[in-house]
C-alpha cells in the first residue's frame, strides 16, 4: 500500500526464483514486472528487505530517490508488523 501510495508500479512478487542459486531476480515483462524471493532458510527480515529492493528495481530508482524510498518502504512495514503483532 505505501508504494501505491507514492505512485509507483507495484510488482508480482513470487516465490522462489527460478534461477538456481539465487534468492532474488527480477523480470521485466510487458505488463509489469516479476520479483522472484527465495524464502526456505532465509530471515523475515532478509526476505522483507529482499522485497523493498524489489519494489526499487521495478521502478527504476537509484541514488537519494532510492533510498528515501527505501526509508519510507521500511517505515510502512515495521507500522504494519507492530499493527499485526497487537
């Protein structure tokens, strides 16, 4: 919901890559965009920020942008696990 939010293409996340021996890739297709996450024998918070790196790539954000994104991505999840936990 926070990366709709600020307006940027939300990918399908699947599970687990395709490629052997990763834990993340990334496809680009025409109608969207495709981010595999390995999840067997990996931390929540590895795959959480595994996701928010995903929802990155997809739109194509780098340097300061990127990490805003990142900040604000972050945030949105930690306030989700705390409503979630409660």
């Amino acid at each position: 919901m926070a990366a709709r939010a600020a307006g940027l293409q939300v990918p399908a996340f699947r599970s687990p890559p395709r490629r052997i021996g990763v834990v993340r890739s990334i496809r680009r297709l025409a109608g969207g965009t495709i981010v595999a996450v390995r999840l067997q024998g990996r931390s929540v918070v590895d795959i959480e920020l595994d996701m928010v790196d995903g929802v990155i790539a997809a739109n194509q954000l780098i340097g300061e942008a990127a990490e805003r994104m990142r900040s604000t991505l972050l945030a949105a999840l930690a306030d989700a696990m705390g409503e979630a936990a409660a």
